[in-house]
C-alpha cells in the first residue's frame, strides 16, 4: 500500500500541474480574443487567468503553482518570443496569485463566500493587493528593456493592474461557485431563474451596445439575481454583463462609439469594477443575512423542543412512595 500511494502522488501531482496549466492557458485565450490598445501598450481588460490561478489555489493548494507558471509560459511563447525578459512576466503572474492566496489563507478565508469578510478578503488581498505584483513586475519589465516608455509607465501599469483584479473578482467566484455545485439539484425556483436568464440575455447586450449611456440598467439585474439566487445568479450575471461590456468597448460600439483609448478604458473598467463589487458584496451580505436568520430558526426549535420535553415531565403525575411490610 505504502509504495502504491508513493507511485500515485506524483502521478497525480502532473496531473494536476497540467490541469491547472491547462485551464490557465485557456482563460488566457480567452482574455486575448478581446483587448485595447493603452498608450501603445496591448493589454486585457478581462484577463480570466488570474482568476483561474487564485480559485486553483484555493480549491487545490500551494502544490499547484507548478501549473500556474507552466500556463504562464505558454501565453508567453503564444505572444511573443522568449527572452531572458519574460523571466520577469513569467515570475510576477506566477508570484500574484500565490501571494494572493497566502493571504487569503493567513486571513481565515473561506471558499463557500457565505461571509461578508470573505468577500472583502477577495477584494482587497486577493485581487487589489496581490495584483499589485504582476502589474508592477510586467510594467517594470517593459520598462527595463525599452518596450514601454517613461512617460507611458503608469497608464500601462494601472490597466494591467485592473485586468488581472477584475479576473479575480469575476472569474474567482464563479469558478469557486462551480466547484461547490452538487447534482442533482432541486431548484424550486426554477422557473423565475429561467425568466432571469432570458430577460438577462436580452437586456445585457441592448444595454452595452446601445448608442445610449443606459448600462446603469444592468444593476437592477444584479439586484433581482442577488436577492433570489445570491451568489450563484449575481456572479454569472456580472460575468456575462462585463464579456458583454468588454466586446463593445473593444469594437467601438454602443456607448464606447466616440470615446479615445484612455476613455474607453477608463469607462468600461469603472462600469466592470463597480458591477464586480456590487454583485459580489450585495449577494455576500444576503447570504449572511439568510445564513443568521436559519441559526436563529434552529436554535428557535430546540429551545422549543427543550421546553416541551421540560413542560412534559413536570406535568406528569409523582407516583406514590411505596411501602413494604417486612
């Protein structure tokens, strides 16, 4: 038995690393199929990998990074040709993710975000903070070796930085989502989920493409999927209203039609942003809320069945002594 689990760990442990390399190298894809041009720097505004990095680590460990930085290596070599530069970009998307789950996991973070705190957690140490890392090392990098001017240091690195924290925020929750997600499952509601699926499908894209500023029509949605399906609707939801976002803001169309680069960005990050943070917090505070409002029920109950059974026994009649003759 000892020298089958020795044979199988590190069997599974390559199993694992392509996985993850895998998985990160597709959300990569992804992220490429739609970007901006910023002060003539190519950046993502969605950049899906990090995401995928931060919920491997949560949901598998530390073991994992090993396939986060081979996934890193493999959108380098489909960009660009290696050089010793790369090592930079290589180490900063493969050192944000790990570090952000370091502190995610010195912070008692739990992956079931049933918590107001969790939600924070992820906001400001898993996506803000630890994002920090591969925007300041990526840009530093491009700095160092001549592809990125002084003058355009900062616009590059705040893009940079809002991509990889919006993966995380978007893509993390979803994906932690989905791994909790057990069958069959008994939806009594199944029929309003259906009408907000449909209305979210025509509402999303008339919203991001109409020539009109109406994207603040959206949060309603995120609202109604918040309060009924909590984390689950606002997060498919926010992730499927920001794709909708990105691929209007990256053909110029709808309320993105007349703006420059830096404006595009900076509107379609702060719409992304904001749609991120209300859907993730709103449904945070919900379930917390329903969570508490349970916890009180069942202790409710028992202290109703601790009083019947107390009622019971002091109404029952005292038997008699009884007396012997001897």
């Amino acid at each position: 038995m000892v020298a089958r689990q020795d044979l199988r760990t590190p069997a599974v442990f390559v199993l694992e690393t392509l996985a993850v390399a895998a998985c990160y190298y597709a959300g990569g894809r992804l992220g490429l199929l739609r970007d901006l041009t910023v002060s003539g720097a190519v950046v993502s505004p969605l950049w899906p990998p990090t995401g995928v990095a931060v919920a491997c680590l949560l949901v598998l460990g530390l073991r994992c990074w090993a396939g986060i930085a081979l996934g890193a290596l493999l959108i380098l070599v489909h960009l660009t040709s290696l050089r010793w530069a790369s090592l930079g970009v290589l180490a900063g998307n493969t050192l944000a993710p790990v570090c952000g789950y370091l502190l995610l996991r010195r912070a008692g973070f739990r992956i079931e975000l049933s918590r107001l705190r969790d939600c924070l957690y992820l906001v400001f140490l898993g996506a803000f903070s630890a994002m920090l890392i591969s925007s300041t090392t990526g840009a530093l990098t491009l700095f160092a070796t001549g592809d990125l001017p002084a003058d355009d240091f900062w616009g590059v690195w705040l893009a940079w930085w809002v991509g990889d924290a919006m993966g995380v925020l978007l893509v993390t929750p979803v994906l932690l989502v989905l791994y909790r997600a057990r069958a069959p499952v008994h939806w009594a509601r199944w029929k309003e989920a259906v009408g907000l699926a449909v209305i979210t499908a025509v509402l999303v894209p008339l919203a991001t493409h109409s020539p009109g500023s109406v994207l603040f029509s959206i949060y309603p949605l995120l609202i109604w999927a918040a309060l009924r399906f909590e984390l689950t609707g606002s997060m498919l939801c926010a992730l499927f209203a920001s794709v909708m976002a990105t691929t209007a803001a990256t053909d110029r169309i709808g309320p993105f039609r007349h703006l420059t680069d830096v404006q595009v960005m900076i509107n379609l990050q702060a719409f992304n942003m904001a749609m991120a943070l209300t859907a993730l917090l709103l449904s945070a505070v919900i379930t917390e809320q329903h969570n508490t409002r349970r916890s009180v029920e069942r202790a409710c109950q028992e202290l109703v069945e601790v009083l019947e059974h107390l009622t019971a026994g002091e109404s029952a009649p005292a038997r008699p002594p009884r007396h012997t003759d001897e």
